[in-house]
C-alpha cells in the first residue's frame, strides 16, 4: 500500500501514519511467521540430510562399531536440537523487542538497539517489562530518538506567487488536478 493513493483518497496525514504503522505490524508479523517456518524447515533439511548420510556409512559395518555410530548420531541430534531451540528463543526475543521499540515510536530501531545491553535482556527472567523499562529510560535520555508528540510551533508556508489553498477535501477535481500539477 503507497502513501500517494491514502493521499488521493483525502485521507489526512496522521489517518496515512496510522494506517500505515498498523499495515506495518501486520506485515512485520507474517514475516516472522515466515521466519520461524523456514528455520524449521532447515533444521529438518539438515537432520534428513546427516540421517541418510550416515546410513551410508553403515555398510558393511560391525555391530559395535553400529552402535558406537548411533550414540554418536544421537548426541549429534541433541547438538542440533539445542541449536535449533536457541535459534528460536532468538527470534522470539527479537521479534518481541522489535515490536517494543515500535511501540515507543523510535525513528530508527537499529539506533535504539545501540543503546541496548542485548546480553542482559536476553537472560532477563521478565524480558518484556524489562525491555520496556530499558527503552524508557533510553527515551528519557535520548529523545532525539523517538517521535515526538509536540505540535509545531511555528509553522512556516512556501513563499512564492501561490494563492492561498483550499483544503483538498473542499477542492473540486479540476482544482485538485491543477493543485498537483503545480499550476
């Protein structure tokens, strides 16, 4: 969804931002769905592939040296299943913190994640209160940061030969068009 066709519907700028931020969840959350399905897939992909290439190597093999083999293939497993566990604990944990530092209004996630002790957030027994008491206090220090919610004070008008305009909802289409065209 553009912004240009909000516009030309007459919606006005914060009705575009709103509707705009929640088109944004909803696409940020599919694309952790997405995320999440591929790291999956992948780890299948990866466990199917080392089965059968070890089956491979069991022929013509001795039972004792079978065994030894399937011990070895389980600890494996265990290896990649712990990997495959942290890899989604990771995701969950970004996807939790990208959302938090959405809600706050940060004009660039990547320069509020700066700010943040990644590390202890992780291993934080109450991430999500501790996520938001973290991004407070970064709020508070670094406003620059964050929108802000103040109205502009002086707002100051193009100069030229423009006469003064009607707003777009009471301009009529030709009035529109010729508002567009810059004439």
């Amino acid at each position: 969804m553009k912004t240009e066709f909000l516009t030309e519907l007459g919606l006005t700028e914060d009705q575009i931002k709103s509707i705009m931020a929640e088109n944004g969840k909803d696409i940020k959350r599919e694309q952790d769905k997405a995320v999440k399905l591929e790291s999956e897939r992948d780890n299948y992909k990866e466990q199917l592939e080392t089965a059968q290439t070890a089956l491979k190597d069991f022929d013509g093999v001795d039972v004792k040296d079978l065994q030894l083999k399937i011990t070895k293939l389980n600890e494996d497993l265990k290896a990649k299943d712990t990997e495959y566990q942290g890899k989604i604990a990771d995701i969950e944990f970004n996807k939790l913190l990208d959302s938090a530092i959405a809600e706050t209004g940060a004009k660039s996630a990547k320069a509020v994640r700066a700010f943040l002790d990644i590390d202890v957030l992780k291993t934080s027994k109450n991430q999500s209160e501790d996520i938001k008491k973290s991004l407070e206090s970064i709020k508070t220090e670094n406003d620059y940061l964050f929108e802000s919610n103040e109205p502009i004070k002086k707002p100051v008008r193009a100069t030229g030969s423009d006469p003064v305009l009607k707003p777009i909802t009471e301009m009529s289409y030709d009035e529109y068009k010729a508002y567009r065209q810059g004439k």
